[in-house]
C-alpha cells in the first residue's frame, strides 16, 4: 500500500520536474529510506532537528547556485570563454 502510493507521487515529482520516471528507481528509493528512517525516533526533537537539516541543505544549495551564476558571469568576460551546457 505505501509502496503504490510512494510510486505515483514519485511519478508526479519526476514530470513537475522534468526528469525520466522509473517505477524500479522509485521502488529502490523507497527501500533505501525504509530502511534508513526507521532507526531515527518520531520525537519532535528529531523533527525540529530534521527540519534544521534541510533548511541547512537548502541554504547551502541556494548559496552554492549563486557562486554558480557569479562564476559565470565573471567568465562570461574573458574572451577564451566558452558557456556550458545548461
């Protein structure tokens, strides 16, 4: 039941975001993460400190895509630049 369910929201997160779908690759995610998660306690402790997480991840993400896109700009000046792929 939560594997059918885990799969088609899988499905729907891959086309909102353009990538392949694969029903294998979704049922090995959702294996990894049973197995992963379980051990983690469902305290709002652990909640509050997964939440920080993330936010953490995130905030370094939007800071690395920043370097991104000043690197290149910076780039973009040289006259050897050539622009990646996007």
């Amino acid at each position: 039941m939560w594997i059918a369910a885990f799969v088609e929201r899988y499905r729907k997160w891959c086309k909102r975001h353009g990538y392949s779908f694969s029903e294998a690759k979704a049922v090995e995610i959702h294996e990894d993460a049973r197995q992963k998660f379980p051990l983690v306690p469902k305290s709002d402790t652990c909640k509050l400190l997964v939440r920080e997480a993330v936010a953490q991840l995130n905030a370094v993400s939007r800071t690395v895509e920043t370097y991104r896109v000043e690197m290149d700009r910076l780039a973009s000046q040289l006259p050897e630049y050539r622009p990646s792929c996007p």
